[in-house]
C-alpha cells in the first residue's frame, strides 16, 4: 500500500486537455464549437450508454457528457485519427465511464480499409467506392475487424451513433436483432442510399425521419414507434447554447461523484489487468464486498488488453458502479510505469491511500479497508 498524497498530479498533463487537444491544425475547442448547433441535438442523452461508432476526434462524446450521458464507447477505424482522439478524450476518461477503441466495425476479422491522407474519411474497399477510386492522397491498411452484434450485446447500448462510410449496411443487418429485442434509438448517416435502410426498420416498427438527404448521402434518426411521441425540444434548445461556458460546471459535478470526503482517510484499490476479465471480476467484486467503508473505491486499470470483447464486457460490468473507475492505457506499462500512473489517478480523484493489488487475488478478510488505514496510521508501524 502506498500513501500517495505526496504525488504531484501535473504528471498527468491533464490541464484543460480536453479543450486544447488537436484536430489536424485546430484545437478542439474551435472544432466542437461548429458542433454545438450539430446535427445529432435531437439526441436524448441523458442517463443514457451512447456508442458512438465512427468517433473522429471525439467531439460527439463530449457533447454526450455535457448532456448528461450515463457512458459512451467510441470506435474510431481510421489509426491516425484515433490519436487524436485517444487523446483529446483523456480527462473524459479520468472523469466519466468512457472508453476509446481502436478497430474497424467488420464482418471480418481483417479487412482493407482505405483511408485519406489527411482527414477523418475511411473505410472498407468493398464498401467506400469514393475513397478507392484511384487511390490519390488515400493510404490502405488492414485493419482489425469486429463485429458490430457483439459489441452491442456486451455494452448495451440505449443509443447508437453511426458514421462508418458505408459499413452502416451490414451492421445493421447484424444487430437487427438487438434493436428488435432492445429497442435503442439510432442515428445513422448512409452512404449509399436509404432505400435498404428504410426496409431493415419498417420491420423493426421504427419511425425515421430523414434530417439530411444529398444525393445518396443522408442522416437519418431512428426511434421505435413506441416512444416516437417523446419530445426533443428540450435538448434541441439547450445544445445550441453555452456549450463551453458550462464546461467548468458540467465536471465540477462530475468531480462531485469522484472526489471523497475530504474530512476523513480514504481508500482505493488499483487492480492492474490485461486480458483476464474473470479473475479481474472475481477480484474486484471480493474487494467490494469486504469493504465497510462506502467511499472505498477500485481504479480498474487496464494496461493495454488486445482482446477488444473481454474488454468491452469488463467495462459494461463495472460501469454502473459509482466505486469502481476505469482507465485505460494506450499501451502496455512496465511495472513500476502503471503503479506510478495508478498514484497519479488516485490522487487526482482525492483519495489519501492507494492499496495496489494483482488482479488474481480474492477473499480479502471483511473490513480489509478499514484495517488497512488503521494500520498505516499506527505510529508503531513504520
């Protein structure tokens, strides 16, 4: 265990990061500003889990957060776009339930993929006929593939966001089931026509209302006819206004949840992991239910898992719980690296002591937290 209130949290390069990332050669800030009187305002966010899938640069999932979104996954295929979204994330992050993944919504568990030179276009050979015309300014690269059905039958989603150059077709086709069972609701820009969508949601009894129409390019907004009658209005006025005046206000409350009494000592456990989601779980779960105090928590750090589903499951199992908060790191950490970061974290969130622990170990004795905090302070004990 590890008293860490001697850590200096500016390590983590956090100041204002989320506003002052880049988007090619403009801030963020400038970038999602144009997003504020977006396309996606009729988007009910509120205590929702969002997947965004075609993220860019990240500005919808912020614009999820500044309304109240309960969690957000965004998928980016294009590798050089996700750097920036990786990183213009991050505090996102540190104080919400959000995850960045890195692979290409697929049928395949590998497939071609075409992207601009500069900008965020991208998609398969099969499907983006534009971006492989010719191939001028435009690389290729194989790209990790996944498929959409069981993305969403891990995490759940109540909206799904997609922009994925075509791909749209055959993801919908595979989680028509999903949105039979579940019925999220779904904003979807096509490509190709709508014709083929129009008949995979007149099965569904959805209502779409076609928002954007150029050609054979649109944006569509998908609701079940169940709850068609619910109004937007309120989102559609508030988004268009002080997006970034309320920035400061909108993480202060979310600083509410995470940050602990100040008044007393505090706990975490960090449990480091990488692609062991059920001991992990068993870990985790043996923690909270030995701890006595309610402001003990767990920073579950995932140091960079390659299997994309036992990490989403491991994410949506944990993401309702308020004790437990997740971070990921974009690469893998040697020992000493991932304690350090897990400090810093720790001490950003306001907690005095951090119990580092392996992800294989369990049955903790009851009042562990308690017991543990006891002890430190013992001056007997050096």
């Amino acid at each position: 265990m590890k008293k860490i209130s001697c850590i200096d949290s500016s390590t983590l390069e956090i100041n204002n990061l989320s506003l002052n990332g880049l988007v090619g050669d403009r801030s963020l800030r400038d970038y999602t500003n144009e997003f504020k009187n977006s396309e996606y305002y009729f988007l009910d966010t509120r205590s929702k889990k969002v997947l965004d899938l075609g993220a860019s640069y990240g500005d919808f999932a912020h614009w999820c957060f500044q309304h109240d979104a309960h969690s957000v996954i965004s998928v980016e295929a294009n590798p050089h776009v996700y750097k920036f979204l990786s990183r213009n994330t991050y505090l996102l992050m540190l104080e919400k339930n959000y995850l960045a993944l890195n692979f290409a919504i697929s049928r395949n568990n590998y497939e071609r993929f075409v992207f601009k030179t500069h900008g965020t276009g991208a998609g398969s050979l099969k499907s983006h006929s534009k971006l492989k015309r010719g191939f001028k300014n435009r690389r290729v690269k194989k790209i990790k593939g996944y498929n959409a059905f069981l993305l969403v039958n891990l995490y759940k989603p109540d909206i799904i966001k997609m922009d994925i150059e075509g791909e749209e077709y055959n993801a919908l086709e595979d989680i028509s089931s999903y949105i039979d069972e579940h019925r999220p609701e779904l904003a979807i820009e096509y490509h190709y026509g709508f014709s083929k969508i129009e008949e995979i949601f007149s099965k569904l009894d959805y209502k779409v209302n076609i928002l954007e129409k150029n050609g054979s390019v649109g944006l569509i907004h998908c609701i079940p006819n169940e709850k068609s009658n619910s109004s937007h209005e309120n989102i559609k006025n508030s988004s268009s206004q002080n997006f970034f005046d309320d920035n400061d206000k909108s993480f202060e409350k979310s600083k509410t949840r995470i940050n602990v009494n100040s008044n007393s000592n505090s706990l975490i456990f960090s449990v480091r992991q990488w692609d062991n989601t059920d001991l992990t779980i068993n870990c985790i779960e043996s923690i909270l239910d030995s701890a006595e105090n309610q402001q003990t928590s767990v920073l579950l750090f995932d140091d960079c898992s390659k299997d994309i589903y036992e990490l989403v499951r491991l994410f949506s199992h944990f993401c309702d719980d308020e004790r437990v908060f997740f971070f990921r790191s974009q690469s893998r950490l040697e020992f000493v690296e991932s304690y350090n970061l897990c400090a810093d974290i720790s001490t950003y969130k306001g907690f005095d002591f951090m119990y580092y622990v392996n992800n294989d170990t369990h049955s903790f004795s009851k009042g562990i937290d308690v017991k543990t905090i006891e002890l430190f302070d013992d001056p007997k004990l050096g």
